[in-house]
C-alpha cells in the first residue's frame, strides 16, 4: 500500500469513529482538565509502563559508564526520567481514584515541576561531556537555573496561566540547542 494510501484508511477510520466521547470539553481558562475514565486509565498505562525500562537503562548506562563525569551526567539524567515517569504514574492514579486530594494535588504539581527537571536533565550530559564551547558550564547553570524557575513557577501559579506554563517549557527546551547548534562546528557532530 503506498503512503497515500495508508494516509487516506487512516482518515476513513478517524472519520467514522467518534473518538470525542472519550474525552471531556477542554477546561475553563484557570480551571483543570478532568480527564474520563479512559483517558485516566490511558495516562497510567502508557506512563506507568516505563518505569522499569527506565529504571534498568539507568542501571545500564551506569554500568557502561567509563569515568566519574559520565557516572554524574548518567545519575542525573536516568534519575530525572525514572522521576517523570514515577510521579506522573503516581498523579493520574490518585487522579483516577479522585482520593487524597491533598496528594493529588502534590503530585499534580510535581507532574508539570518534573518536566521541567527532565529537560534540564536531558542537557546536562550534551552541556558537559561534549568538549565544544567554553561557556557551556555556564549555560548549563542557566538551564539548570531557568528548571528552578519552571518548579517554582509550577508550584506558585498552578493552573493559572496555562500559556505562559507552555512558553517556559518552550523556552528551556529551545534555549540550550544553541548551544548543540555551536557542536556542529567544534565537534564535527553530524
């Protein structure tokens, strides 16, 4: 079957299912979203089920580690994504019970803090393993600084100005690629 093809049963498909009545209307400006049951139950599944695979590739790139700098980038890096997963597994499952509000709300906050915490994290081993600018420890502290900022953000204006919420993530995921951008020239990378 050629692409055109596959392109156009996919959209005879989404076309005559009704996929709308999975989902809830979007949420009022300021308000949260409240998921349906199947989207509850989507969210645990697919975040759930990489914890253990990234739990055992943490343990994986530290035993392939060859030196202490690599040993530090790897911790950061591999604890950060177990952390995404486990908290935002942990959210939606007191999310679906609708019990401990309290939690709810600490792991809600901790689901859109963790992001933060990640890309920063996902940086880290590019900004100081890679031998290409000078001023890389520095724009990995900015970074690092602009993910302290998104937690506090997240913690401080919870729900309340969803826009902004996406320019910060976009900001401190695009920000550092300027400095992989400089790699091409210093490192060879292709």
């Amino acid at each position: 079957m050629n692409t055109m093809g596959g392109y156009t049963l996919l959209r005879r498909i989404s076309s005559n299912s009704d996929f709308s009545r999975l989902k809830n209307r979007p949420a009022e400006p300021g308000q949260q979203y409240q998921p349906t049951d199947v989207e509850h139950l989507a969210n645990v599944i697919s975040h759930g089920v990489w914890i253990l695979p990234s739990v055992l590739a943490l343990i994986f790139m530290v035993c392939v580690s060859v030196n202490g700098l690599q040993v530090t980038t790897t911790l950061v890096y591999g604890s950060a994504l177990v952390l995404l997963f486990s908290t935002s597994t942990i959210f939606h499952i007191l999310s679906y019970t609708g019990q401990f509000p309290l939690w709810r709300r600490t792991f809600h906050i901790g689901d859109r803090a963790v992001i933060y915490i990640f890309i920063a994290s996902s940086y880290t081993p590019w900004l100081l393993l890679k031998e290409f600018h000078s001023w890389s420890e520095e724009f990995l502290c900015l970074v690092w600084g602009m993910a302290l900022l998104g937690v506090s953000y997240a913690y401080l204006y919870h729900e309340k100005y969803k826009f902004l919420e996406i320019i910060f993530y976009l900001i401190i995921g695009v920000c550092p690629a300027i400095c992989i951008m400089d790699m091409f020239q210093h490192c060879q990378v292709q």
